[in-house]
C-alpha cells in the first residue's frame, strides 16, 4: 500500500479543441522572460514540455505522467532525473543527453531539447515539471480556453508497492484488451 | 646484510631474466584497447562524454551514428567501460599491438538507427540491458511499446486513453 | 667484389640488430612511461639480452625512444638531440603522449604530437605501455634500424 | 721473437682485440650475472664495434677533424705498443723497450682521452676531462712509486727482469698496489667518476659519434688487456719456455684479474673525485711506499 502523493494533469478528451494553446503557454512558462514577446527579442528558443497530437479524430495534448517509481530515474547514468517528494524532475546541468530516458519512457513524454542553463546553450532533457517554480500553477491549466486540462492530487490510490505509474498504465492497457475481446 | 650476501644471494638465485619473446601475460583484469558490441549501443554517447582525453568520439546523423575511437589518445582508464549503461564497451585484456603509422589503431564504426515500428522513423532504441534496468519486470506491452518512436508512443498512451473512457462509460 | 661486399652489408645489418643503443628522452610526459621504461632495464626484462644499452648521449645512440607529448619548453632540445644522432636512426614513440597528445592535448603549453617534430617510426600504444610493450616496440625499432641504408666508414653508401 | 710477431701478433693486435672483446663482454656479463640478469650475448663488444664503426659521422670543423681523427688512433697505437714490451715469454721482446716506455705509452691514452674532452667544448666532456686528468694524477704516484719498487729490488728496469728477479715480499706489496690501480685506469666502478655515464654522460666521450666512439672502444678493450697483462705476467716468476704454455697461462691470469675486479665494480658505488683522490694518496700510495721500504731493506 502506498500513497500517491504527487499530483499529476489529466486531460478531458471532450473538452479539447485541440488548438495548441497549452503547448504555447507551456514554452513561454519556460522561458526566463515569462512572455512571449520577450522570449522572441531575447532569442531564446521556445520548446513546449507537452505535444498536442492527434489519433483518430481525438485531439489530445499528452506531457509527463509523473510516475512515482520512473523508468527514466531508474536509468539516468546522471542522475540528472530525479523524484521529488512530489514530481520527476530533470538537472539540466547535470544533464549530458544521453538520450536514455527517452528510449524507455513508456509514454514517450521526455525529449532531448536545447536549453539555455546558467547562460550557456546545451542540449538536455527536458519534460513537464508541473510548472512547480511558478506561482500560478501549471501555465497549460491556466491557458486552457476550454479548461480541458486540471491538476489532480490524487487522494489515495491504492496500488502495489513496487508497481510504478508506467506499469500501472501498461496493466490497464493489458486489462483494456481483455475487455475488448 | 652487506654487499657481498647481496651479490652470493643473487648468484645462487641465478638468471631471473625472461628471454625476449617470452612475456608475462598481462592479468585478467588487464586494460588493453577498447571494443564495442555494436548490436549493444544505443549511441547515447555516455562513454565520449567521461572520455578524459577524447579518445572517444560519437557522431550523430539523421539516420546513422557513428562510434570512433582512436587508441593513440586513449588513456586505458576504463571510465567509458564503467560508464557504458547498456554494457556494449570492453576492454581486451591483452597489449595494445605496436604501430608504426600515426592513427593506424583508430576506428570507426557506423550504425543505422532502428526504424519504429508504427511510423518508420528512425530513432534511438532501448537495449534489453536497459529494458531490464528501467522495469522491475518487462512485459510484452514494454517491448512493444518501446520498439517505437517517442510520438507513436504518445499516440499509443492517447489511444489507450481514450479506450478506457469509453468502456468506463459503457460499464457505467 | 661483388660478393664481398654484400657480405660487408649484411655484417653490418646483422651488427646493427645486434647492438642498438638507446637514448630516452622526456618530452614533458607524465614519468609513468619513464618508471615502465627504466622496468626494461631490470633484472626480469634485461634489456641488455638483446645488446641494448642505454646511452647518455645522443651522439652514441641508434633509437631516440620519446615519452611525453612534446611541450614547448622541450620541443627545441627534442629537435637538437635528434639532429645530434649520427645516421642510421629511428624513433620510437612510448606511450599515447607523444602520439597524440593524450590528455594533455590542445594544453596551451603542448605543441606536439611528436611526428610533427621529427619523424617516428614506431609507436607503442599505452598509457603507460607494459615493458613486454616497449621491449616489443623495440625490436620493431631495430627491425627498422636493420633496413636503413648502409654507409662505409668514409660516409659512402654501399647499399 | 720479432718487433713486428709482438706487435701484430702475439701479444699484440690479434690477440689483444679479441681478447680485449672477451674481457669487455666478461666484466658485462659477471656484472649482469651478479644481478641476476641474463646480460649481453658472447659476440656483443663485436657486434658494437662493427655497428660504431660504420655510423654515418658528425660534419665537424676542419681543423677539428683531424684531431678527432689523430687522438683515437694514437690512443690505440700507443696502447697496442704498451702489450709488446710485456714480459709474457722468455725470448719477448722487451729487450727493446722498458719499464719506462711501458709507463709512457700506457699514459697515452688518458690523455688523449683528456685532450678529446677539452676539445669537444662541451660542459660534461670537460667536467670529465678535468676529472680524469685529477685521477690519473692520483693514481700515477701508486702506481709509478710501487714499479719503482719493484725495479730497485730486482736491479733492472727491463720487465723481463723484474718478472724473473723481484723478490716475493716486494713483488706481493708492490703488486697489490697495482691492483689498486686498476680500477681507476680501466675507469671502473668506485672511481669511475670520469666517465661517469648517469652525471656527466660519460664525461670525454659525450661528443664522440660513429667511428671514433668505435675506435675509442677498441682502445679501452686493449687498455683493458695491456694493464691485467702487466699485472698477470708480473706475478709469476716461472716460464715454461714453451710460448703457448706461457701465453695460456697469462691469459688465464689476466682472466681472472678481469673476474676479480668486475666483481668489485659490481659490490661498490661510484665515490666522489675528492674521496677518489684521497684514497689512493692515502692508502694506494701507503702500500706502494711499504712495496718501496720494503725493497730498500730486503
């Protein structure tokens, strides 16, 4: 038994236009200026934590699922990622872009991406943080037209100790395909 | 002990030499050149990166990597052996062979990227070794699902998604 | 005539293989291929089996044998010494330094690598090389040593 | 016997060299040996000298050149010519020549090897020359003082003589203290300083290069020879008669003379010229005087 302390974003299907806002607001929260007219003069590079992509006639935006027991932790040979009390977050600095975490994150939601750390351009992984520095809560959230998108804290899930969120994830999918059948 | 023990003590113990083309073989643990498992990387470049002397150079294309490596820089330290996540580095446990042209012991390996196996692009893919470090157990549904690109795997976690909505509203 | 004096050459190979004299020089290496170096001089690999001795001066020697990646402050005397060696001559590079530069490359007071400098003939990989190494990158020297052309005592070529 | 059997022959040049050859690879090997190494092959000063002979030589200054040329030989020459005055067979030919030309033309070459370091302008061939003119200065008094001894006992100075006259106790005394020499005139181990091959690069003969290193080496293979052979043909009063009997014996000798001090060499660390200096005026010259008074009243 363990509780699911950290929160994470879920995102209602029928509620997104699919129009691509979260993923701006996303890259302008994570620029130094906080806007996009100042991020555009400074040249700083706009690069959003969460994709917008579309399967079938479903228009979804997908980012990190803040796994508690991450496979991207797991194989940081950095340990550039690392778990917080409350989410998985990535060292820049620390960061050599390996690439490992991106080749066995299950929902495909780390990338290697140029950032700029302590004024000099590199190459590093870079996901979503849950925008934990600002103030106002994750940028995607507040954008949201249609409010799609929310911050769920999780009460109490119940799960197995050593199960991670990724193995959870893939044994429902594993349950979904039963039920199909 | 004086002078001339040390000497009658060297007498009596007789030649020690080895004769030339004899050797003492180097120990099992010896660090001779580097070689690499090229099926076992994955092109993360970790080894160039704690390489000291740079000895160690990763390449990345479009479509390709390439690993050289050129024996005359390195220093025999080991530390891209240690380094190495998906365990494709080792090192012989014999001498270096002499050389007489400069760089004549550097190579240079290519290697495609896998292709995914929804959209066909290329991209890096995680070695068994890897699998098994980032997953307590590794199921079928890992395998699958990291034997494609970062996007079609997004896509894969929409799809289920959505699928659980709808049976979750069906059972309702 | 003739005959004779393909005997004379081929003495004078055969002496040659039988009698390398080295110098050893450090072209501001580390000392760890200097310690490896001097282990050849020890009663368990004996250089002086295959009638090696090491010289003082560059004038008695046959093999320049060059650690360390050449510095600025050793490149003239490498130069010097080198040039100062009488005729046939070869040299051997002991170690990555003086191949490439190892990790003391592109150090503002390192201008080698060492073929930049004066030509090299052998090299032995290592960091450091083990003495089997540099007693093997030897013989390869004096393999070397055997195929330069042979002059009389006047300075003539006979071969 | 002939001048020219002396010179050339026996015990002159085609003795002298391979013989030399054999006591340069006999002090190489006991040394090794003594070490526990395999050391050199048999045919190794050979081979040496072959390979220094036929290295492509150094351009050096004209009038240079003929100093570098002349020295050498003449160190060569004057030593070969020292071995033909060596009492070794009865009919030997040192009827034309004695204990003082000996004296002479064995001096030859430490100073030709003193005036190859001064001209060599180089810091260490002059350090070495300086050092092996002081040596030869400390070493000389011994050595000439105990063949004094020697000569005055026997009432000659031919060496003839002196092998079959001198009397056992100032042979012994005056002997040892020949021995005591040796060392220092073959620039072996504890007085080696002049050629000092870690400090000062062999001192003199840093500069030489190619043939005259070779020539200088067959000189000192020869010294080498000329001086165990003094000693070795001194000790024993009896000839045979029969010269091959005598020339083996006298080889024999001057092996284990060879023996004797390569194991020395081999026990001893090399001493400062201070130290050098004061103990061969101090206990060299000490023995070659007791060699003296013993022969002024025996």
């Amino acid at each position: 038994m363990t509780q699911l302390k950290g929160p994470f974003l879920e995102v209602n299907p029928d509620l997104c236009l699919g129009c691509h806002t979260c993923e701006l607001a996303c890259a302008v929260a994570h620029t130094r200026s906080q806007s996009l007219i100042g991020a555009v003069l400074s040249g700083e590079a706009l690069t959003s934590r969460n994709q917008v992509l579309q399967v079938a006639d479903v228009r979804f935006p997908t980012q990190c699922r803040q796994c508690e027991d991450a496979p991207c932790v797991k194989v940081c040979p950095t340990g550039a990622t690392f778990r917080t009390e409350t989410y998985t977050a990535v060292n820049a600095n620390r960061c050599i872009a390996c690439g490992l975490c991106t080749m066995v994150c299950p929902f495909g939601a780390i990338h290697i991406a140029t950032v700029k750390v302590n004024g000099h351009t590199k190459r590093a992984a870079t996901k979503c943080d849950l925008c934990v520095d600002r103030p106002g809560g994750p940028a995607c959230v507040e954008a949201c037209p249609t409010k799609a998108i929310r911050l769920v804290v999780a009460k109490e899930v119940i799960q197995s100790a050593r199960r991670s969120t990724a193995e959870r994830y893939l044994e429902a999918i594993r349950v979904q395909r039963e039920l199909q059948k | 002990m004086s002078i001339w023990e040390i000497l009658a003590e060297n007498l009596r113990q007789g030649v020690v030499t080895l004769r030339y083309p004899q050797r003492v073989p180097p120990p099992a643990r010896y660090r001779g050149l580097v070689q690499i498992e090229l099926e076992d990387c994955v092109g993360c470049a970790s080894c160039a990166y704690v390489c000291v002397s740079a000895a160690i150079h990763v390449t990345e294309e479009r479509e390709t990597f390439c690993w050289s490596y050129d024996p005359a820089k390195c220093t025999f330290c080991g530390r891209c052996v240690d380094a190495c996540p998906t365990s494709a580095l080792q090192m012989q446990a014999e001498c270096p062979p002499i050389y007489h042209c400069a760089g004549a012991l550097a190579v240079t390996y290519t290697r495609a990227y896998p292709r995914c196996e929804g959209c066909g692009k290329p991209f890096k893919v995680a070695t068994q070794i890897l699998r098994q470090r980032a997953y307590t157990e590794v199921s079928g549904e890992v395998e699958t699902l990291l034997r494609l690109c970062p996007v079609c795997r997004q896509k894969e976690a929409i799809k289920s998604m959505v699928e659980a909505r709808r049976i979750k509203e069906a059972t309702r | 005539m003739e005959a004779k004096l393909s005997f004379f050459v081929h003495l004078v190979r055969y002496a040659r293989g039988r009698s390398p004299w080295l110098f050893h020089l450090n072209c501001g290496g580390c000392n760890g291929c200097d310690i490896e170096f001097l282990a050849c001089l020890t009663p368990r690999y004996d250089v002086e089996q295959l009638g090696i001795r090491l010289e003082g001066s560059p004038r008695h020697a046959d093999i320049l044998c060059v650690s360390g990646p050449v510095t600025r402050n050793t490149q003239a005397a490498l130069q010097t010494i080198y040039a100062q060696m009488p005729a046939p001559k070869v040299v051997v590079a002991i170690g990555s330094c003086p191949a490439s530069g190892n990790v003391f490359a592109d150090s503002p007071s390192v201008v080698g690598p060492l073929e930049k400098f004066i030509p090299v003939d052998v090299y032995v990989p290592g960091c450091p090389p083990r003495p089997n190494a540099i007693l093997e990158g030897i013989a390869n020297a004096i393999e070397q040593l055997k195929t330069k052309p042979v002059t009389g005592i006047g300075g003539k070529s006979h071969a | 016997m002939p001048s020219w059997f002396a010179l050339l022959i026996f015990p002159g040049f085609l003795y002298a060299v391979p013989m030399g050859w054999l006591m340069l690879w006999l002090e190489r090997k006991i040394l090794a040996r003594l070490q526990s190494r395999i050391g050199p092959p048999f045919y190794q000063p050979f081979f040496d000298f072959i390979k220094l002979m036929t290295k492509e030589p150094l351009r050096r200054a004209s009038g240079e050149d003929i100093f570098y040329l002349l020295l050498p030989l003449l160190a060569l020459g004057a030593t070969v010519g020292s071995l033909t005055l060596l009492p070794i067979l009865p009919s030997s030919a040192s009827a034309v020549g004695d204990l003082v030309l000996f004296v002479a033309l064995v001096e030859v070459a430490p100073i030709c090897l003193v005036l190859l370091g001064f001209l060599s302008r180089s810091i260490f061939g002059q350090v070495g020359a300086i050092r092996e003119a002081t040596l030869t200065i400390a070493t000389n008094l011994p050595f000439i003082t105990a063949l004094i001894a020697l000569a005055y006992a026997s009432g000659s100075l031919r060496l003839m003589e002196i092998a079959s006259n001198a009397p056992l106790a100032t042979r012994a005394i005056a002997l040892l203290a020949l021995l005591f020499c040796l060392p220092i005139k073959l620039r072996l181990n504890p007085f080696s300083v002049a050629n000092a091959e870690q400090e000062i690069y062999q001192g003199a003969l840093t500069e030489l290069d190619g043939w005259r290193l070779g020539l200088w080496e067959l000189t000192h293979a020869v010294e080498w020879v000329a001086l165990s052979g003094l000693i070795a043909s001194l000790a024993v009063p009896w000839r045979s008669g029969q010269a091959i009997l005598d020339a083996i014996l006298f080889a024999l000798l001057s092996l284990v003379l060879v023996v004797v001090l390569t194991v020395i060499a081999g026990a001893t660390a090399r001493l400062k010229l201070l130290q050098a200096s004061r103990f061969y005026w101090r206990w060299g010259f000490g023995l070659a005087l007791l060699a003296l008074v013993v022969s002024l009243f025996l």
